[in-house]
C-alpha cells in the first residue's frame, strides 16, 4: 500500500472546508482522501484555523465599534466647534 504525501496547504484548504460546513464523509469522496486523515488534520490544524477566525472576529468587531466612536466625536466636535 503506497501513502500519499500532501502539502499543508492542501491541508489546510481541507480543514478549513470542514469548518465552514462541509462534513467528513463529503470531503472524503470529494478529494479521495480517507477519513482518518481528514480528522488527523482538524486536530492538528483546525484549532489555529479556529484561533485565527475568532482573532479575525474579535478585531472586526473591534474596528466597528471604534468606527462609531470616531463618528460619534465627529459629531461633537461640529457642535462644539459651531458654538
């Protein structure tokens, strides 16, 4: 039986398939790819993946907010200033 080597971005394109929504058994019919693999790569990677989303979440919500709190300054300082 012969193993086949894959690139980590492949892995990677693979686990973050399966976090967005795509299950196991789809994938591994898709791409041919065993399942044991599949879940040897979402436990290896699939928490920086996670890690990275709710990083990348934390700072959209973030910007948002300081967004409206520049506007709201924005505000203030056109009243303040026309007094």
């Amino acid at each position: 039986m012969t193993y086949k080597k894959y690139e980590d971005d492949f892995k990677r394109k693979i686990v973050n398939l399966h976090l967005s929504g795509h299950s196991v058994a789809d994938l591994s019919n898709a791409h041919k790819i065993s399942n044991t693999a599949i879940y040897s790569w979402i436990k290896i990677y699939g928490k920086s993946e996670t890690t990275k989303q709710q990083i990348n979440l934390e700072m959209s919500k973030e910007n948002e907010r300081l967004k409206k709190e520049v506007a709201i300054l924005k505000q203030a300082m056109t009243i303040l200033s026309s007094k």
